[in-house]
C-alpha cells in the first residue's frame, strides 16, 4: 500500500469531515474508514492540527521551516565557536 501526503490543509478538511460525522453519531472507526485513514493516523493529526484554520497550519509549516534553518545555523556557530576555543587553547 502506498503512502499518501497530505498537506496541512487538506489534514485540516480531513479532520472537519471526521468531526462532522462523529457528531452525527458515527463511532471514531467509521468516520477514519469513511475519509480514508487509519484511527492512528486521525489522533495523531488531531494532536497536531485540532483546532486550525487553514491560514494557521500555512503559518505553522513556516514557523517550523524557519526554526529548522535557525537550528541549523545555531549548530554551524556552535562548531566555529569549539573549533576557535581549542585553537586559542593552544591545542594545535
């Protein structure tokens, strides 16, 4: 079975039709077998999602790319900033 990609938005739609569906009484199950995921699959994305508009979860995905490239950069630094302590340590 191959693997879907779903972009935030559309995980946000997903979430909506779940929640319209266990609101009209369907069990948990029924509603993910009816949208097409896995139990699993609908609680994890509830955790990260629950509650979003659309315009939040494109704000989230920035924040998360630009917290990756800050983690980065701060990883770099960190390197030059060890490697210049033990040069002025003497060590080489």
């Amino acid at each position: 079975m191959n693997k879907r990609y779903y972009k935030p938005e559309q995980i946000i739609m997903k979430l909506r039709e779940a929640e319209i569906q266990i609101g009209k009484g369907l069990k948990t199950s029924e509603a993910c077998r009816n949208i097409g995921i896995t139990e699993n699959t609908y609680y994890r994305w509830r955790k990260k999602y629950g509650g979003m508009q659309p315009n939040q979860a494109k704000h989230l995905k920035v924040l998360e790319e630009e917290n990756s490239r800050l983690k980065k950069l701060v990883a770099d630094l960190s390197l030059d900033n060890a490697i210049l302590k033990e040069f002025n340590a003497g060590k080489y």
